[in-house]
C-alpha cells in the first residue's frame, strides 16, 4: 500500500508549543465526485499551507487547489476548470465529531479534510458557458414511444400557425 502524500509527521511541529511550519505537498486525492463533477482520480492535488501546534492541537491553515471536470447540464458536452479554496483545520488527540480532526499525537492525515473540502467546491450543476443552450435540436430530437421514432412537433409553431389565422 502506498503512503498518501497528505500524511504529516509532527514530531518537529509537537517539540515547541506555538511552532508553524510550512507544508507544500501534492499528489493524488482519489475519490473525490459528485453526480456531476468530480477531481480526477489521477491529479495532483496541491496544499500550500502552515502547520501551527498549540497545545494538544495542530491548526492547518493555507490553501489547496485542484484541477475538475465533468459534464455540462444542459447540453452534456465535457467541462472542467480548477478548484481554488482556502483551509483551516484543527487536529487533535479527542476529535469532535463534525469539527475536528483525529491525530494521534505522530501523525495527521489531511487527506479526509481535504477531501471534504474539495466535494463541498466541485459545481453541483457545471455548465460549459453561461448561454449553452442545450443540445441542438435538430441532431437530436427528442423521440418518444408515442412519436414512432419521429421528433414531436414543437407546440410553439402550431400555437403560431393558429395566431396567422386568428387575423
């Protein structure tokens, strides 16, 4: 099993009460989707941050970035962009369930913070550009069971045609 890359030693960190170090680290975060987009499993994931420790805690405080893809909503075509977002986390021995992180007094793992904060940034609803209108219709009409395999007719043309001759 290889080592994640996101796995801190604190030996050094835990020596001085009030100690910061800087942490530069990247590699892969796989795992991390939503329906709709996702950070691909192969890329590098970036943390640029500070290590402090104060008391039995470890505060993790910079910034992680991270390239996404997935697929527009409106006409599925691919689209992707980069994830840029700020973190702070707290670590320590007795977590709180929701607001902190474990350690165990060597080692922290930022992979599952991480983690938690680039779901929470991935787009919900991505689209390719703010005016994609969708897929064309006439490379891909819309075919129902009832239509026999040709594309409805649009009601906005009869509604049209109905107005022509309502004059």
């Amino acid at each position: 099993m290889t080592r994640s890359p996101f796995v801190v030693q604190l030996a050094e960190v835990l020596a001085v009460p009030g100690r910061q170090q800087d942490l530069a680290l990247a590699g892969p975060l796989p795992g991390v989707a939503l329906s709709t987009a996702r950070v691909p499993d192969d890329a590098v994931v970036v943390l640029d941050a500070t290590i402090e420790s104060q008391g039995q805690q470890v505060i993790v405080q910079g910034t992680v970035t991270a390239p996404w893809e997935g697929e527009c909503r409106r006409c599925l075509e691919p689209v992707g962009g980069e994830l840029a977002l700020d973190l702070r986390e707290v670590f320590e021995p007795d977590p709180v369930e929701g607001e902190t992180f474990p350690t165990d007094d060597e080692t922290i793992d930022l992979g599952p913070p991480l983690r938690e904060a680039l779901a929470l940034a991935l787009p919900l609803a991505p689209l390719c550009q703010e005016d994609c209108a969708g897929p064309d219709p006439e490379e891909h009409p819309i075919v129902t069971e009832e239509s026999n395999g040709e594309a409805p007719a649009d009601p906005r043309w009869a509604a049209l045609d109905q107005l022509r001759f309502d004059r």
